[in-house]
C-alpha cells in the first residue's frame, strides 16, 4: 500500500472524477483515437480560413426567415474536446426548416464550382471538430425554430420534437403528461439530432436498445437541400441511413420519439467487485434477465483513497460499520451501479424485487449502497458534476476520450490487459463498462458493433489538465489510448470504436466492413456532393 496522497492532490482528483459520463452517448460526442493510426498532433489546432468574399456574397443573397453570420463566430470552431479549432467562414441561426433546406440547396446548385461544406452544430459535445466546417457554413441548430413540441398520448404515445431540442428539455415536457422517452444518454444537455446521428447509449440500453432504436419518424434535410419525411415504412432506406449516419446523409430537423409512462422515484444502488470475471457475469445475468433492473452501468476504479467515503454524499451504506473498515486504496475494483423505477405507492413491493435480485449477486456485501432519488433529478445526475467542474475552470479543458464497444468473448482478456495494467489509475476521469444485448439494436441503421450477441460498452472518459507534462497532461493520455488500441489490433479483439474518427477513408472501410458499400451507396444518393458534415473527415467535397 502507498503512501496517502496529499490532500490537495485528493481534492484535484475528486473534481476530475466528476466528469460527466455522456455516451455517449450519446450524444453526438466523438470518439478521440484511431483504431488503425497514431494519434493526431497533441496540440490543439486552429485552422483561420480566408474569407471568401464570393462565397459570403453568394450566401447573402438567400432569403431567410433567420440570418447568416460572418464576424464574431469562433464559437462555432470549439467544441468540448477543445482539441481542434477550424473557423467557418459563415455560422446560420435558422428560425425555420426552410431556412436550412434553401441554404443547402444553395451550396448543392453551387457544384463543384464552391467547396463550401455544410455542418450542423448541436450544443458543441464533439470532441474532434466533427460539427465544424472549415472555410464552411455551421448551422446552429439551437436557433432552429419551427412547430412546438407535440406530445401524443394513447397506446404508443411518442412526441415530436426539433433536430435541435435538448434531451433535458423534452424530458421536461413529457413528465408534464406523465411521459418519458425510454432511452437516455447519461448526459442530457444534448440535442436530439446529434445522438440520434450516432446513437445514444446509456443504461437503459440494454432493455430498450439505443436512442435510435426508439425513432418512429424523422424529418431530415438532405446534402441536395430536399425536406424529407422519413420512417421505416416511408423512405426507409434514408430514415435508417440517418440513425447513427455521423450526419453524413442529411441533418435531422424534426424527431418523433417513443415514450413509455414514467415513473416518479428510482432506487439507486452502487456495490463494488474485486474480481473482473464475478462483475462481468452478473452484469450478464442481469442484462438476460427477463424482470431486472430498469439501469444497469459499471465503472473500474483503479488504486482510489476513500472511495466509500466518497459515495457517502449520494449514497447511504447497508452497513455503515463495515463500509467505514474498505480498503479501496491500491485495488483494481468494479462497480456495478443499478437502478429500479418505482412510483411511491409501490415501495414495498420494489424493495422486495430489489433485495430478490441482490441476492443473487456477488458482490464485495460490506460496499452495498443505496439511494432513493426522484426520477428527473436521477437521469440528469451529471450536470451537477458539470456545474462543479465549471465553478473549477475544468470544464473548457481537452477531453481525449476513447469509446469502445468489445466482443463478450474477449471481455475477459481486455480487461487483464488493461485494466491496472495499460492504466495504473484513473484519477484523469471515470471509465465505464457495461453489456447490452444485440438483439435490441435494429442493424439496418448506419451504426457498427461487433458480431457477438452481447458486447460490451467500454468508456474511458478522460480530462486533459492544460499544459501538463505529467500523467494529467494530454499527450500521456493519448499515448495511452493508443496502447489500448494498439493492444486490441494485436490481440484481434474485435472492438469497434463508439462515435468513431478515423484520418483515413481506408479506415473507415475497415471501420464498417461488409457495411461499407451501403454507407457509400446512400452517401451518393443522399448527399452527391460530400457537403454535410465534412468534419467526421470520411469522404471528400465533390
């Protein structure tokens, strides 16, 4: 055991632990790393482009009910991985549909004759500069303005809600009518069509499948500037490109979401594991289980002080005695966190279900932690944590995420390769991991996962402190990404990147193998010109 760290160190620990868990995704935050190459240059780039003024005057002369901006929009060239920095040359606030249909329309008739690209910018989640063009146009979808949102009830209720709405705002919304949507990232400060462009994952997932297998109908506004109505029995081959498409075949203005009843209340619990193999398998077990939990996650906590202690701000301990006597400092350990909804009138009954199925669990019995919490404040539970991280400057710092998405089969081996091996700690931010079941993904949308039935979802969720050397400093934390994926290329384990970045189209092929000639089939019928969405860098302006 070492020695206790400083307490100042503990306190910049805790604050970066903190980071918001999104999913993912979910939202429309990319990946950080390349599966098939080294990473790109550690600094931060900024790209300056020289301001067209054929083009500036060329997009002038569009009759809008918004408006164009050509000054003061280096917003538009941030993101949240606050790594690459390509300024547009002209940002939209569109008040109407028909306000992003004419202006890609325009930038389409233009043909080869302009390299204009078009990139729809959601709430700036992107971790790569994937919703920004270069020398571009960047609509900020957050202006879009067009009908309110619906909210249908009845026997399948769903609402409809803008491309540039918020998860948070929806959920709002919903909860009026005693409604939900079913699938969650865990970060809900989100737009609806930028996790719907790759998919939106989080612990439901395993019982209801990602954000996009919840999709009944999309309005989307293709690369030739058409307005399209699209669903599985309507343009299906364009509504099942777009879920999870990268933004590559059109930017999606309008959602209709599947909702469930809500409930009020969720039983929130945390218990740790100290072998990977015992942690894996009740996940598993839970995940196949017909009447389990409603949330099922993971984090590995590597070599932290006073992790109990910790939990104690959110959680109550079964058994405070014991809990007071864990040893979490110098393990690798497993954290199963699970939730049960439950409306008030029930609580009996969810208490008895509840101790049922922890009682078929294997976890360490002195670390069993428990909260209850009301629903709203349980789903958006991390934007405290960014709340906090502002008030401490890091929350505009780098983030070098890496997201992937591991065969069952090959769990095992990446977790006694990586986990207190590749990574001795993880004080630069949380990792998660979890299984969900393919058989609730539709695999006619763009998205790629491995073959096998259950893969897992592994997130290693890093801050970058700025112009560090250290082990907290961006180049040591992509180094380490790349030793992860270096390892999984060697060992054959079949991982697919979740929100992929790739350099090269060579690797994209890879990416989405026998996928591939269907993605460049609706790219060519979608979007001929490569105009949207140049960022994710997979196929070339025309």
């Amino acid at each position: 055991m070492g020695s206790p760290a400083p307490a100042s160190s503990l306190k910049q620990n805790n604050l970066l632990f903190l980071v918001f868990i999104m999913i993912l995704f979910f939202c429309s935050i990319p990946d950080t790393a390349n599966l098939c190459s080294s990473q790109s240059s550690v600094n931060p780039r900024t790209v300056i482009p020289y301001k067209s003024s054929t083009n500036i005057s060329s997009l002038e002369t569009l009759q809008l009910d918004g408006y164009f901006s050509f000054d003061h929009i280096d917003f538009a060239a941030r993101d949240f991985g606050n790594r690459y920095h390509f300024l547009p040359l002209a940002v939209l606030h569109p008040k109407s549909v028909s306000d992003i249909s004419s202006t890609v329309k325009h930038v389409f008739k233009m043909g080869s004759t302009s390299q204009l690209t078009v990139a729809a910018r959601g709430h700036s989640h992107s971790l790569q500069g994937q919703a920004q063009a270069h020398q571009g146009v960047v609509i900020n979808m957050e202006s879009l303005q067009g009908p309110e949102m619906q909210i249908h009830t009845g026997e399948l209720p769903y609402v409809d809600a803008s491309g540039g709405d918020l998860w948070i705002n929806i959920l709002h919304e919903t909860l009026k009518h005693g409604l939900a949507p079913k699938s969650w990232t865990d970060y809900l400060h989100l737009t609806v069509g930028g996790t719907l462009s790759n998919a939106g994952i989080s612990g439901q997932a395993f019982k209801h499948g990602p954000q996009i297998n919840n999709i009944y109908q999309l309005e989307v506004v293709t690369g030739k500037g058409e307005v399209v109505t699209c669903s599985e029995k309507q343009n299906a081959e364009l509504f099942y490109g777009v879920l999870g498409g990268l933004g590559q075949f059109g930017i999606i203005t309008r959602a209709r979401i599947s909702l469930e009843p809500a409930p009020k209340m969720v039983k929130w619990i945390r218990v740790l594991y100290d072998e990977f193999s015992k942690f894996s398998n009740d996940q598993e077990r839970l995940i196949s289980s017909m009447d389990s939990f409603d949330y099922i996650e993971g984090l590995v906590i590597i070599n932290r002080t006073g992790l109990l202690n910790n939990w104690r701000s959110s959680f109550n301990p079964k058994d405070p005695l014991q809990a007071s006597r864990f040893i979490s400092e110098g393990k690798t350990l497993y954290c199963l966190e699970i939730a049960k909804y439950f409306s008030p009138d029930e609580s009996d009954i969810m208490n008895q279900k509840t101790e049922s199925l922890l009682s078929e669990l294997n976890y360490i019995p002195s670390t069993l932690f428990l909260s209850e919490v009301p629903y709203v404040e349980f789903l958006d539970r991390v934007h405290l944590s960014e709340i906090k991280l502002r008030s401490k400057g890091l929350w505009e710092i780098p983030h070098p995420w890496l997201n992937l998405l591991i065969p069952r089969t090959k769990i095992n081996e990446f977790a006694q390769a990586v986990f207190g091996n590749i990574l001795t700690g993880n004080s630069n931010g949380p990792i998660l991991i979890y299984p969900v079941n393919k058989s609730k993904w539709n695999n006619r949308t763009s998205l790629i996962t491995p073959e096998e039935e259950i893969f897992y979802q592994v997130a290693f969720l890093s801050s970058a402190m700025p112009s560090s050397t250290g082990k907290d400093g961006l180049f040591h934390i992509l180094a380490q990404n790349q030793r992860i994926l270096d390892f999984c290329s060697k060992a054959s384990i079949g991982a697919k990147q979740y929100l992929p970045h790739y350099s090269t189209q060579e690797e994209w092929q890879t990416h989405f193998g026998p996928q591939w000639e269907v993605f460049v089939r609706r790219k060519s019928t979608y979007d001929p010109m490569a105009i949207l969405a140049p960022g994710q860098r997979i196929f070339r302006r025309k």
